[in-house]
C-alpha cells in the first residue's frame, strides 16, 4: 500500500510548514488527489488516521479533493474528460490523447492553530 509511503511524505510537508508558521496544531489538511495518481481516496484517509497520531496533527481531519482526468486530442485539438475510462477523442475518434490533468497529488491548503 503506497499510501502510507504518500502520507509520510505528506507529514514532512506538514511538519515543515507549522514550524515555519510557529503552529501550536494543525487544524486541518486539505490535499488534490488526480483519478490516475494510483492514490485511493479512501486508503489515504486510513493512513493519515494512523499517522496523525502523537503528532501535531493528531486532531486534524483530512479533506480530499478528487480531480477528474483531463486529455487534449493531439488531432483535432479537442479538450474533454474521458467517460468510463475510453480515451478516445469523442470529436475525431483520434486515440492521439495528452493528458493534461488527473495524475495530479498535491497539498491544496493546511489550516493551523498559532
């Protein structure tokens, strides 16, 4: 389960920006989680859970933001999110696809008490 190995590096973060904020408790943390990060949601929540414990996040709720799967077809130029995991441009039947957003995993905002 990576997730753990994610929300370790998370508590770096975390711990790196209440020092820099002179933080008595973090509050909450609110993270951006993209479809095709490979990240599950609810495996997050679990791990955070765990990890909070003892640490200054200890009563902080974790909210995550899913981001749907953006592609541009490299054809047409066609922006669009993919239905039912066909990447297929829906306008040109082109499978040319970039993906612009979705693999995306990042902290959004933390919220502290100082």
């Amino acid at each position: 389960m990576h997730e753990l190995s994610i929300v370790s590096g998370l508590f770096d973060i975390l711990e790196e920006k209440a020092r820099e904020h002179r933080a008595k408790k973090i509050v909450s943390v609110t993270i951006k989680v993209g479809k095709l990060s490979g990240a599950v949601p609810d495996l997050l929540v679990s791990a955070f859970d765990t990890y909070k414990e003892g640490t200054l996040a200890a009563e902080a709720r974790l909210e995550i933001i899913s981001l749907p799967v953006k592609t541009k077809c490299g054809h047409c130029g066609r922006e669009f999110e993919p239905e039912h995991h066909l990447f297929v441009c829906p306008g040109c039947a082109s499978q040319d696809l970039k993906i612009l957003e979705g693999m995306d995993l990042f902290v959004e905002k933390i919220e502290f008490e100082v």
